[in-house]
C-alpha cells in the first residue's frame, strides 16, 4: 500500500511516499523559516504564497526520490486542518487536482493526529495510548483506545508550550524559532539560580504556560532596572525545567491512570532535549509502559507523519470527497474519530 502525504498547514511545504504505514520512501521538507525571521513569526500570506511556489516542486522530488509514479500511489493523504487557512488550501487543493486527474482517492488528515502517528514510522503502536502532543499550537494529552479514536484529556488553557519556548526565546532575543536556542541554552545553565513557577492546575490534566511565560518577561525586566545581570543560559534551564516537569508529572500520572500500553511524544517540542531525556528517565522505571519517541525529523512538521496516519485511515474506509475544504478549527475528536 503506497501512500503520498502532503503537509502545507503552516510554514513547511511537505510532501512524503511512504509504504505499508511505516516505510518512508521519501520525505521532502521545505522550510520557508528563513523568510518568516524577520518577523519574528509566521506570516500568513507569505506563507500562502511560499507553499503556492513549492508544491509542485516538492511534489515532484517525491515521487522522484522515491522512484514511485501516480499509478503506484493507492491513496492521497492531505493536512485539512487545523493551521493557517490560506496554507491549508494550498494542499488540499493540490491532493485534489491530482485526485482527479490520476483518479486516486482522496483522505483528509487531521494535522495533529499525524503527529501522533509519526510514532508508526518508528514503533507498532499498543492501546490503549496516551500522545503527549507539545506544539507551536498545541499541548494536550490525547487518550486512543483504537486506530482512529482521538481523545483529549487535557489541554492548555492558554499558550502552547512551542509558543511559550518562542516567547520567552524572544525575550531573550534569540532568533526566530525560539524553541532550539533555549534547548540549547538550558544545558549549559543552572535551573536552580532563577526560581520560576510552576503551572499545576490540580486535579486536571490541563497546562497553562502563560504564567510562566509572564514570569521570565518579569524577571529579565526587573533585573534591567536593577542593574543586574540573569545569565540567559539559567534562565533557559530554569524555565525548561518548569515546563518539563509538569509536563512529564502529568503524562505518567495520565498513563497510570488509564493503565495504558503505551506512551508517545508527537509535535515539534517533542525534539527537546530536556524533555526526551526526562520522559525516558521516567519511563524506563515503569516496565508495564512502552515508550515511543520520534526522531527530530520526523517531530517538526512532515508529510511522512501525515501519510501515517493517511494509511490507517485509508484502510479503515476513510475517504475524501473533492469537495475537501481547509478547516482551520478542524476538532479531532470529531474528525478522523471512526466509531
Ligand atoms: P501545530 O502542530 O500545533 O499546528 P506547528 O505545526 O507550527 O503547530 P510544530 O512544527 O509541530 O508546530 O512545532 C514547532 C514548534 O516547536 C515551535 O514553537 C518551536 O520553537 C518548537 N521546537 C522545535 N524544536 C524545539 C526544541 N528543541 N525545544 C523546544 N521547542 C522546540
Ligand atoms: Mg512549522
Ligand atoms: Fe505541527
């Protein structure tokens, strides 16, 4: 079963083949974070326009890379939603142009249950499973009992943790996005020189980041006015111990309580470090709970993870019809959520 994936629902336009849900054939990235720098952010109508320029190219070194034509391919997984419209559409209205042209069926794929899915590329996946799902626009704690079955048991009330990571990175005037550089950072502070909060939010599974964002703003601002010198480095290692922590606290109090089989990491913050390190130390004791994390490439945006999870769906009779539409709010309890 031959799947093409295509991703265009922020600033990545992606295209991947990938074989029987796990054998990637190909998987073409191309960033455009060069171009969204000096704004400090994603601009949507350059974004738009950057994946409008790319599509067809990187469609094509695909297929080439993976020595695969259009009558090889079984079905088209596409990102429908959510993410930034005008981006959206720029691959939903690709997948359905070659829908129709080479008569290849058509499945829409919710963006964050391809990042979940990118574990398939890795591992076989067991459930009942818990994603801890950490992105530029998502943290949540995501329950599956079967292929397909989505359920959120947490969220964030506020900011995701990639968009903390890119706030508090530019507070401290680190380059667009931020998340990396505070990674990098926090290895070579002391946590414990700056003292930062922690969100816990007792008796729920929810996040909060906002807090604790605010709290570093306050910090770098009121040592200025002082006079007095933060090393940037313990400030990244103090507020990525915060956010690790509770993060962590939360996924094995979670994966406790739903006695789950196991537990995987999907988004773009799942290439941290400190994380990883701190989900690996935490599990490796609980011998019941296999623990799955992708590799960098496959955290941060991709069309491998989307074919993925296009495979699944594919085979359990999901199909698009070609009035497919970019869904910028697209739920994912409701969508892909095959009873
Ligand atoms: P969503 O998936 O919610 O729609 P998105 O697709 O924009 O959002 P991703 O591409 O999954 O987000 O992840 C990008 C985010 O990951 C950015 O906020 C970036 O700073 C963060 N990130 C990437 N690498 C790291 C890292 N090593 N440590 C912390 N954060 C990181
Ligand atoms: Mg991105
Ligand atoms: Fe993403």
């Amino acid at each position: 079963l031959i799947i093409l994936g295509m991703e265009t629902s922020c600033d990545e336009t992606a295209v991947s083949i990938v074989r029987n849900g796990s054998e990637i054939l190909s998987n073409i990235v191309a960033s455009q974070i060069e171009s969204h720098k000096r704004f400090g952010g994603v601009v949507p109508e350059i974004a738009s326009r950057h994946h409008v320029e790319q599509i067809t190219l990187v469609i094509e070194e695909a297929l080439s890379q993976a020595d695969v034509t259009y009558e090889e391919i079984d079905a088209i997984a596409v990102t429908e939603g959510p993410g930034l419209v005008g981006a959206l559409l720029i691959g939903v209205n690709a997948a359905k142009a070659i829908s129709f042209a080479h008569d290849i069926p058509l499945v829409g794929v919710h963006h964050i249950a391809g990042h979940i899915y990118a574990n398939q590329l890795v591992d076989n996946l067991e459930f009942p499973l818990l994603a801890l799902v950490v992105s530029g626009g998502h943290t949540e704690l995501v329950l599956m009992r079967e292929h397909g079955h989505f359920e959120v048991i947490g969220e964030t009330r506020d900011d995701a943790a990639g968009e903390a990571y890119d706030k508090v990175a530019r507070t401290l005037n680190l380059p667009y996005p931020g998340g990396p550089h505070i990674d990098r950072l926090a290895t070579e502070g002391n946590a414990a020189a700056v003292k930062l909060p922690r969100a816990w939010i007792e008796g729920t599974y929810d996040f909060s980041f906002s807090g604790l964002k605010s709290a570093v703003i306050n910090t770098v601002h009121n040592a200025e006015q002082r006079g007095e010198v933060i090393r940037p480095e313990d400030l990244a290692a103090s507020f990525q111990e915060s956010v690790v922590e509770v993060l962590v606290s939360k996924t094995v109090e979670a994966a406790e309580q739903y006695q789950v089989k196991q537990v995987v990491l999907a988004g773009g913050v799942a290439a941290n470090k400190g994380l990883r390190t701190a989900l690996m130390d935490k599990f490796k004791k609980m011998n019941s709970v296999k623990l799955t994390i992708p590799p960098l490439a496959l955290c941060t945006d991709n069309a491998a993870m989307i074919a993925a999870a296009g495979t699944i769906f594919f085979e359990k009779g999901q199909r698009s019809r070609l009035d497919l539409n970019g869904n910028p709010g697209l739920d994912i309890t409701i969508h892909n959520g095959m009873e």
